[in-house]
C-alpha cells in the first residue's frame, strides 16, 4: 500500500494536472493577501483561507484519483492483492497532496500575508480550520473523481456545484450541521470560533466521513 501510495503521488506529480489547483491556490491566495491583513484579523482571514480552499483541495484530490487510466486502476487492484488496498492508497495519496497545499496556505501568510504574527492560538485554530476544509475538500473530490462521474464535464459541474451548494446550506439555520463552511467563518470573524469549533469540526468530520464511505461503497462496483 505505500508503494501504491507513491506510485499515485509520483504519477500525479509527472502530469499537467497538479499544476491547475496549485495555480488555484496561488491565485487564492494573491487575492486574500494582496493586502496586508491587519493585527487582530489573522484568524478571520485564515478561516475565509480555509473554507474557500475547499473548492481548490477538491480540485486537488479528483485530479490525483483521474490521473490513472480505468486500466491501470485494475492493475494497481491486482497488485495490490485487493481492491480495498488500491482505494485506501488513493485516499491517503489525495489527503497527503492537500495537506501540502494546506501547509502552504497556513505559513505563506506569516511572511507576507499578515502585517504582524498571529497569537498561538489564533495559529492553532487557523491550522485546525484548514485541516477541516482539507478533509470536507477530499470528501466532495473522490465524490466527483473519474471512477464515479465519468464524464469530466459532469465531473467538473458536480464538483463546483456540489461546493456552491455547500455554502448556501450553511447559510441556513441548519448549516452549522451541514458542512458549516461559512458557520466557521462567521464564528472567526465575531470571536466566538473557540466555543464554536468543537460543533463545527464534528459536523464537518460527520459529513466528510459519510462522503468517504460512500465513495470506499461505489467504488464496490466500479472500475
């Protein structure tokens, strides 16, 4: 299973397509830091960081798991002495590309996104909300990676819908038990994250592990 987890890392990083969500994240970030971010504010602005990366660490992990043909999936099954070997390989892969890009969109900012250094905790949080945000993004993109949408087109709507979709649900009163992407932002931004952030992770840990699982279950069935 490590050796599959590199075949997948090293085939993902010899292709075009690790280079589109990183010009992504790049271009994110740009835009939140184009501007110093004021003392007091590092926290609300890596919780906005955290919940609109979620698109780009989607982006990420269906890019990883389209970059083997049907074909070679087989193969990597076979070799691997079960199927279940070959999709706990391409999870761990898509969770380890997104946890660099996370990594990048944590510390960019403390040397040129934020005029002065964030407090320990504000640190932790902001480190919490972007693994939360990279777990919910790995979720919705096995959901909408090739083995279950084969059509890129379809594939690709799903995936940006699916994230458009989120955000409005968690616009509603029954958002912080959803995907509570813009709950955390909004709890960052009026001081209250700490209290909040245990509700928060647990529902977004929920609804990330019943994608997962329902992704591990179609894939049962499919090449």
């Amino acid at each position: 299973m490590t050796a599959l987890v590199r075949f997948k890392l090293a085939a993902y990083a010899r292709s075009h397509r690790l280079f589109q969500p990183l010009i992504g994240l790049f271009a994110m970030l740009a835009v939140f830091y184009s501007s110093a971010v004021p003392p007091g504010s590092e926290l609300s602005s890596y919780a906005d960081s955290a919940g609109l990366l979620v698109v780009v660490f989607a982006w990420a992990a269906r890019g990883l798991l389209d970059t083997e043909p049907a074909t070679q999936r087989l193969i990597s099954m076979t070799a691997a002495g079960r199927p279940g070997r070959e999709v706990g390989a391409g999870l761990l892969a898509a969770l380890a590309v997104n946890l660099g890009m996370a990594a990048i969109a944590i510390v960019l900012p403390l040397g040129i996104g934020f005029a002065a250094m964030p407090s320990p905790g504000d640190l932790a949080q902001g480190i919490a909300l972007h693994l939360l945000g990279l777990i919910a993004g790995t979720a919705l993109g096995t959901l909408t990676s090739r083995p279950i949408l084969p059509s890129p087109a379809v594939s690709m709507l799903a995936l940006f819908g699916g994230y458009l979709a989120l955000l409005l649900i968690s616009l509603t009163p029954v958002g912080r038990f959803t995907l509570p992407i813009m709950p955390w932002m909004r709890a960052a931004n009026d001081g209250a994250l700490g209290e909040a952030l245990p509700t928060l992770a647990a529902a977004t840990l929920f609804w990330s592990v019943a994608g997962v699982a329902a992704y591990v279950r179609l894939r049962r069935t499919r090449p």
